[in-house]
C-alpha cells in the first residue's frame, strides 16, 4: 500500500468512551453538491476521504454522527438541517445548495477493510471517527493516495455503503 | 501522400483504408510521429482518431483544437480505434465541463479543483472507453485535483481514479475483480478496456 503523511496517533480518540458497536448506526453529512449523484444514486468516494481544511490542518479522521448519540428524530434532523446550511451559506447560491445524509451500520464499514478502525472521540458523545491505520503504524493524516488502487477500492465500497436520504428542510 | 486534412474530411468507411496508406509509407522512418485529428464530419457524427505505433517509444500530439495538446508515449501494436459520440459519452462531456468550472474549496474546507491535465486526461477517458459500459457512469471531483469515474457495470462495478499522470480503477463482479495503478497513457487505457471486456 502506497504511504502518504500520517500522524503517529491521534489524541482525539476516546479511550474510555463508549465504544461503537457494529450495529450502531452511523451518519455520514453528505456536505456538498459533488458527494452524490442524485440522478443515478452514486456517492462520490471523496465522501470518505481525509479533507484539508480551511486552517491547513489535515483532518486525520472521517467525521460520522452517531444516531445513538441524538436524543431524539428531531435532534438529528435540527443537526443535519442546520450543518448543510452553515458550510453553503456564503458559497453556493441556494439553487445550486444540495445537502444529504447517507446513513449505514458501523459493523459494515469495518468489514470493507482491516486499516479500518472506528473510534469514540474525545468531548463528544453524538460523533465518532473513521481512522484509517497507516502501515508504518499511526493513522493517515489528510487526502489518502488514490492512485493505490486498494484504497481506490475502499473508498468505492465505503461510499456505496450509504443509504442517502435528502436532509429535512431547514428549520429557522 | 495523405495529410491529416485528408484523413479528416473523407467518410468514415475511408478513412481506414487512408490510415492504412498513411502507415505504409511512414512504418520504416526512424522516429516516426503519429497524430490524431478530431474533426466533426457531415450530419454531426464526431469521430475521434487515434493512432498507435509500432516502432518503440515515441512522443505523439493529439491535436484538437478543444483541448491542450496532451504528449503520449505508446509501446504497443498497431492498432487503431475509431469512437462515436453516444448519449451517455455526450452526458459525460457535459458533466466534464461542469467540472472545469469548479472552484477551490469545492468541498467547503479547502479541496483542490480538477487540474487542466486532468480533465484532459479524463475527456480522453471517457472518448476511448467503448461506450456500452458508461451507460451508468458518472464523474466525481476529489479533493487533490483528481477526477473519479465511478459506476455500474451489469452486476459489477467500475472506479477509475485520473489525475495529471496516473490512472488508477477496480472493475469487479461476484466472480473476481482486477485493479491496476498505470502511467496515464493510451496503453493504460487499452488495459482498462481489455479487463472490461473481461469481465462484463
């Protein structure tokens, strides 16, 4: 497997928070109008891939919602409504705006691969991480190599594991 | 002897039997260059020529007057392909065009948009893979400036990852999958058709 930055660990994981059990649902924020082909039902692999963001940081883990985290339906559709519209506000104008959610059990996103790991984070109790193990040890830290065709194929997999649903409408 | 202006204004059912003319008397110089033209002919059909050479490495131009002139090193057996624009082909260039209009930041944080070798590289895909298996394709941006074709293929699936140099795809099916990480050229994209063929 092709090698790319990585950080030696991660001081986001929560040790001693409640572990995610296979058959905990998972949520994955399907932010942008290029995660997904609404015509033809197809995720964008990058829906599972480490981001660069804006402070320059690399993002060293995915970001998932956990379902169990929410006390209730109506907390998990204020959080959707309200994160699709705080990243898109200033960017796209609202015709363009586009925002989903694609759910999926945690037990099946660790079975696509063994580099796979998925962790509670520190400080919060409706999120977890999707880590990816480096093989020098560690977690990779920000966009994986793509041209390795076995992450190419795990990314595949992972994103055609979401069942995406349209965000609910947001709520002033 | 032929030019490419020739090649390019005669029907389809002639223009093999051109190339043919064309190669005879340029196989035995030293060197050799080899060009595609891509021209539209009468009643709007777009036919996209490619050539491909048997005498070693050497550097071709594809000229076209829509995109940048892109230089491929083939080593392979004459061999040469003639592709007709398709509905699915034709949604995919569209789909393409939208693509070159992204911005940095496409994502919300600080994503790369597709470089201008890229979409190259990915028109030139989408031109040379046969058409029956794009039906269900569509095309992605990723986050480092690359560009996926991802989609379904009967009961299997397709990934391809391009960006400036590299290509990268899986093609799997409940029997088996292959997957190869190629130098972007015309030979890597004969690999990909061949193990399509495979196993579709």
């Amino acid at each position: 497997m092709s090698k790319a930055p990585y950080i030696s660990e991660c001081k986001k994981i929560d040790s001693e928070g409640i572990p995610v059990s296979d058959k905990e649902t998972l949520i994955r924020l399907l932010c942008s109008p290029q995660y997904y082909n609404e015509d033809m039902n197809i995720v964008n692999p990058d829906a599972f891939d480490l981001r660069i963001l804006n402070s320059g940081d690399y993002e060293c883990f995915v970001s998932l919602g956990r379902v169990n985290g929410f006390q209730s339906q109506d907390d998990v559709d204020w959080y959707l409504s309200s994160m699709g519209y705080k990243i898109w506000d200033d960017k796209c104008d609202s015709e363009n705006h586009y925002y989903g959610y694609g759910t999926f059990e945690c037990g099946d996103a660790r079975e696509v691969h063994n580099m796979i790991e998925i962790h509670p984070l520190t400080g919060s109790k409706s999120h977890i991480g999707l880590f990816y193990r480096h093989p020098d040890g560690g977690f990779y830290s920000g966009p994986l190599p793509k041209s390795d065709p076995e992450i190419l194929e795990m990314l595949s997999d992972l994103s055609d594991l979401l069942d995406v649903k349209k965000a609910p409408t947001r709520k002033s | 002897m032929a030019t490419i202006d020739d090649i390019t204004t005669v029907e389809p059912v002639d223009v093999l039997a051109t190339i043919k003319d064309v190669l005879e008397e340029i196989k035995d110089m030293v060197g050799c260059a080899l060009a595609a033209a891509r021209k539209s002919l009468a009643g709007g059909a777009l036919v996209a020529l490619m050539l491909l050479s048997n005498s070693g490495t050497v550097n071709n131009r594809i000229i076209d007057d829509t995109i940048p002139p892109v230089e491929i090193t083939a080593q392979t057996t004459a061999s040469i392909r003639l592709a007709t624009e398709s509905e699915a082909k034709e949604r995919l260039e569209e789909r393409l065009s939208t693509l070159a209009t992204l911005e940095d930041g496409w994502d919300g944080e600080a994503a790369m948009r597709p470089s201008p070798q890229t979409l190259c590289n990915a028109r030139m895909l989408i031109e040379q893979i046969d058409d029956t298996y794009l039906g269900n394709c569509t095309l992605f941006p990723s986050n480092d400036a690359g560009i996926f074709l991802k989609g379904r293929l009967g009961n299997g699936k397709i990934m391809v990852f391009v960006n400036d140099s590299q290509m990268s795809y899986v093609i799997k099916n409940k029997s088996g999958k292959i997957s190869a990480s190629v130098p972007f050229t015309i030979q890597g994209i004969l690999y990909l058709n061949q193990g399509l063929e495979q196993y579709v």
